[in-house]
C-alpha cells in the first residue's frame, strides 16, 4: 500500500516536473536565508576567542562554557523587569491592534465612495510607513517639558502644571501603547480589509432579503468568517511576544534611564550590554532565549487553538 502511494506520488511528480522545478528557487532561499544561519545558535554556547581568523574560526577554536551566557540575562537583578516588560506590552499590543484593526477594516468596508475609501485606507497606513527615528521627533514635539505640545497648550489651558514625561516612568506604559497602535494598527486594518473583501457578496444579498440590518450582517457574516484570519495572524504575533519592537521601545523614550523601569525590555537591555561590554555570546543567547520560548508558545497556543477548533488550527 505504502509503496503504491509512493509510486502514485513520483508519477505525480514526473508528471509536474516543471512546477517542482519552480520551488527550487524559493527552497534555496529558504535554506540559506532562514536555516543556515541556524548553525550560529552554538555561539550562545560558547566564549568566543578574538584571537583567531574569521568568524567560523572564532566559532570552531572558541571554548564551550555551557549556559554562561544564559546568567547574563538569569542571575541579573533587571531580568523579571525586563521579562516582564517584554510579555506585559506584548499581550496588550496584541489584543489592542487586533481589535481596533478589526473595527477600523469594518468602518473601511462600509465606506462605499471609492475615493474616500482608497483616502481613508491611505491616511490609515501613512503611520505604519514612518521611520521609528522620524516618530520619536514627533513624540518629542509633543511630550517637550519646555516647548511641547502637551505642556505648552493642553496642560496650561486646563490650569495644571507641567509634567516632566521624560522622567516620570508611570506615563510611559499609556504613551508607548498608544504610539504602537498608532503605528500598526492601519497596516493590520489593511489585512482584514482583504479578508472582508474576500467574502462573497451572496452572504449579505441573502441577508438583506432576509431583512438583517448592516450590525446583524456583520456579527452574523463579517466577524464569524474573519475569525480564521484572525486566528492566524494572533498565532503569528504570540511567536514574536518576546520580541520587542526595538525602535519604539529605544528611541520613542530617547534611551531616558529614569523610565527604564517601565521602558526596558529584553531588546533594549541587550543592546546596552552588547555596546557596553561587546559580548557577542550573551547577545547569541538572548536571541535562543526568545526563539525557544517564541516557539513554545506558538505550539502550546497552536494546540489550544486546535482543542477548540481544528479547521482554525495552523497546523
């Protein structure tokens, strides 16, 4: 039986050689852009001795020193803050963009004048094209203790005194949430919109004959066949949850010391180490570190995605 679906299998594939032929390409790439450059995982391993030529040498002749590499980020006193920083604004980055970008395509989809569709869908993503750098200038235009926006107008308008927000941590989790949204939520918008678009007309004809009103479509039609891409890129954002956006998290707060507290993640933290003490090995390590746990939770949410509904399930 085995080898008949083998056979089966090879005269399907010397029948379509040309089409098999076409994944070469993009397999290559594969290997050597995203799986070759796997093998440098061994350097979160090892203590890496300058002395020799190259960087494969540097790898092949360095000593093994186990999980060294690892206590720079486990036995340090910043680790629970900077782990907790990391999931804490992840989670809620993650379930504030999927809704709001959810609305917003919903909004999107009800517009029916074509010109104010393609205006809104163009004002919606401007934010996400912006350099982090350029952002940061604009938060900073807004949020100067002397000049800026907030402490010039709004708060003398309303008889308060200025606030120094570059020195206060406790504002920080509030104005780095909103600059994130800001920024993606228009490109998220723009993926849900074609999913909404994608969804055949005939659903809502026979709801409007059926009488259903615009709300009842969409929570009825919109929102239940949006869930499976909804699902889908929520599983891809929980494998990047200890990945923190670098940008947003380094420059936004200008590198402020007295909002780390409430502003450092692991991102941040190892770039100042790898500045600081140019330690290659301990960078290695934190990026194993957020990969394997990255990938558990991927699994483990795939999992719990696949209990309560297989078709939703990537895999």
């Amino acid at each position: 039986m085995r080898r008949a679906m083998l056979r089966s299998e090879w005269m399907k594939l010397k029948r379509h050689w040309i089409l098999a032929l076409m994944i070469v390409p993009g397999m290559g790439y594969l290997v050597l852009n995203n799986y070759l450059p796997m093998v440098g995982v061994i350097i979160a391993f090892k203590n890496i001795d300058y002395s020799y030529n190259g960087l494969l040498g540097k790898i092949i002749h360095s000593e093994w020193i186990g999980f060294s590499n690892f206590e720079y980020l486990f036995q340090s006193s910043d680790a629970w803050t900077i782990t907790r920083n990391t999931i804490l604004y992840n989670g809620t980055f993650i379930v504030l963009t999927t809704i709001v970008a959810v609305a917003l395509a919903i909004l999107l989809n009800e517009v029916r004048h074509r010109f104010f569709s393609r205006l809104y869908q163009s004002v919606i993503l401007l934010p996400y094209l912006l350099s982090m750098v350029v952002v940061s200038y604009f938060v900073l235009a807004m949020l100067n203790e002397q000049n800026g926006f907030i402490n010039k107008q709004a708060l003398s308008q309303l008889g308060m005194e200025p606030i120094s927000w570059y020195t206060e941590a406790k504002y920080w989790p509030y104005i780095l949430t909103f600059v994130h949204l800001w920024k993606t939520a228009g490109y998220l918008c723009i993926v849900y919109l074609a999913s909404i678009v994608g969804i055949d007309a005939e659903y809502y004809e026979a709801a409007t004959v059926d009488g259903a009103s615009r709300i009842h479509q969409i929570r009825m039609i919109t929102v239940p066949l949006l869930k499976p891409t909804i699902v889908v890129m929520m599983l891809l954002a929980v494998g990047q949850i200890f990945y923190a956006d670098f940008g947003l998290f380094y420059q936004v707060p200008l590198n402020s010391g007295a909002i780390q507290p409430t502003t450092d993640v692991i991102d941040t933290y190892v770039y100042r180490g790898l500045m600081k003490f140019g330690d290659i090995g301990m960078s290695s390590a934190a990026g194993l570190y957020q990969s394997t746990v990255g990938f558990v939770l991927v699994l483990l949410t795939n999992y719990m995605v696949r209990r309560r509904n297989r078709e939703l399930a990537l895999f």
